[in-house]
C-alpha cells in the first residue's frame, strides 16, 4: 500500500475512541456552529453527550443545523441569531443559552470571517471587518461566557488557523487576527487556570470540503494541486473534532495554554497559495484563481 492511498493515517470518529458519556450533561457554546468546520466540533461534542447552542448570523442555516444536529446525537442544540461583532447580541446569546441549560461547561469561539486580498488592494474595512469578527468576537464571547465557564470550571477552544506562523500573501487581515486569537487564549489560560478554567488553540491545516478551502485554495492548475501532503490526504472536519473532543475531555485535564496544530504536518511543507512573486506584483493576473465574491 502506498502512502497516496490515504489509508495510512484514515480518518475516524472520535466515538470510536473515547467513551459515549463523557460529556453528559455539559453544554457547549459555539460561535460559527452552523455550518462547516464548527458544526462537526459541535456534533462530535453533542455525540458523547452534551447539549449544545450554535451561534451565527444565518437564522435559517442555523435552525436546520440545529435540528439536524438534535437528531443525529439525540441531545438538545439550539438555534440562537447573533452577530459576534456587537457584544449585547453575544451577551444575549449567552442569557439565552443559561435560560435554557443554567450552565455553560464548554466553549468553541470558531466565527470567523476569510477571502484573499493583498494589503494594496484591501480596503481598510475589510481588515478591519475580520479583526471585528475573529479577535473582538472571541474577546466579546470570552467576556460574556466567563462567569459560568468559571462557574463550570470548563474549557475554551479557539479556531485559529497556521497562516500566521509565517508571511501569507493576501492573508494580513486573518494572519493578524488569527494571531490575536493565540495570544488571547494563552492569557486567559493564564488567568483562568486558577479558577479551574482551560483555554486552548486549534489551529486547522487545509480542511477538505470547507468554505475555508472553498474560499482560499486557488482556483485551477496552481502551486496550490501541488501541495505534499505527508498524511497521504488532505485534512477531514472530523479530525479537528477528534481534537476538540480531546481538549475537552478529562484527559487533557492538564492542557491549557497551548496550540494544537491539526495539518497533517503539512505546514512544514506549506507554498504559497498564489503564485509568486507574480501574485503580488501583478493581482490582476491571478484574479481568475481567486473565487469571486458572492
Ligand atoms: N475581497 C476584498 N474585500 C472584501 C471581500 C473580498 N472578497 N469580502 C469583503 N470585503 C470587504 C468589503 O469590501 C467591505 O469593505 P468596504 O466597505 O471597504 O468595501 C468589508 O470587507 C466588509 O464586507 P461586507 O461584505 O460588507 O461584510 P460582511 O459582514 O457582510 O461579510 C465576511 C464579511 C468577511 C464575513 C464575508 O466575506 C463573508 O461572509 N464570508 C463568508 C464566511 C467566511 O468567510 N467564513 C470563513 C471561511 S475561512
């Protein structure tokens, strides 16, 4: 067998490992819950027993995640609207999600907003827009969960990305947002950790199937088709929810603080997504790789 066929490193769920009940009667808050990477954290959490709210702006999206969610783990998901940008609509969605459950154990701070645009040619709104959603949102989520998470003595998890770890063309809004996620996170571990609260970091690789991928991965025959993959397959969701399941658990009771890359070691491996150096020197050239906007 050869490493290619990506049957060396297959992908399982995390029930196939760790207990069914480890989560009973604990409730999640997710933030970007509805749709994509953040719905499979919440469904794999929901499946070893906890109840959960998933947090968005997309009220319709949501309900059906949530319902769909519900029936597949036979635990309780609600659907609660809110733009994590405005901090009373966060704090709102906390006072729902305690009216309904009293309690909130864990915590996934995964909205997150993503497209390609180099410094040149991104308005400063549009930094601005994903600083908004990325850092100030898990700041205002942070604030507006604390008091029960301490309560709880439970657990924060924080989607970030690898982006950041190094200079990522057309990426400045994410890479410094991102990077302001890990910093908060390590000080909240800091803070936290003598009221019993876990702060932690997962930081995904290329995810297959994602709008993340959707929206980053150059479109065509680029560098990017190119990219070795030292696993044998790109990333699954339900890799990064293996990993949630695991911070959460007791078993990484003594884990805060900290980044878990989830990439397969493709990092080490990383070219640009764009080519380069003509990306940068001539957008206009490379504009039918990226996706257009909707
Ligand atoms: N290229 C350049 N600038 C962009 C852009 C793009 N593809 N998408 C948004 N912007 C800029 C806008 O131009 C605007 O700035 P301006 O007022 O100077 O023109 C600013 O960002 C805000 O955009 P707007 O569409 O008004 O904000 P929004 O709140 O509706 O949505 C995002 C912003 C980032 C969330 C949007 O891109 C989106 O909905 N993305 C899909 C979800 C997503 O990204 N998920 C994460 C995948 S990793």
């Amino acid at each position: 067998m050869s490493q290619s066929d990506g049957d060396v490193h297959p992908v399982v769920d995390s029930t196939a490992v760790f207990k069914d009940g480890i989560f009973k009667n604990k409730v999640l808050f997710c933030t970007g819950g509805g749709s994509g990477i953040c719905r499979v954290m919440t469904e794999a959490v929901m499946r070893h027993g906890a109840s959960a709210a998933i947090v968005g702006r997309n009220e319709e999206r949501l309900k059906e995640t949530a319902q769909e969610l519900s029936a597949a783990t036979r635990n309780v998901c609600l659907a609660i609207k809110a733009d994590v940008r405005d901090p009373r609509q966060v704090q709102a969605a906390v006072k729902q999600t305690i009216e309904r459950y009293g309690r909130i154990d864990f915590v996934i701070n995964g909205a997150a907003g993503n497209f390609l645009a180099p410094i040149s040619g991104l308005s400063e709104n549009g930094f601005r827009t994903v600083i908004e959603i990325d850092t100030f949102g898990t700041y205002y989520t942070i604030k507006a969960t604390l008091p029960y998470v301490r309560a709880a003595k439970g657990s924060y998890i924080h989607v970030s990305a690898t982006l950041h770890y190094r200079g990522t063309p057309y990426q400045v809004h994410v890479s410094a947002a991102k990077a302001a996620v890990d910093a908060t996170s390590a000080v909240l571990a800091v803070e936290e950790g003598p009221h019993g609260v876990r702060s932690n970091v997962i930081a995904p690789g290329p995810i297959a199937g994602t709008e993340g991928e959707n929206r980053l991965s150059a479109k065509g025959p680029t560098r990017q088709n190119h990219w070795p993959l030292p696993m044998g397959r790109k990333g699954d969701s339900r890799d990064i929810a293996n990993a949630t399941v695991f911070l959460f658990s007791d078993a990484a009771s003594f884990i805060s603080g900290q980044i878990l890359v989830v990439d397969g070691a493709s990092e080490h491996l990383r070219v640009p997504m764009l080519p380069y150096p003509e990306s940068v020197l001539d957008p206009a050239s490379t504009k039918h790789l990226i996706k257009a906007r909707m």
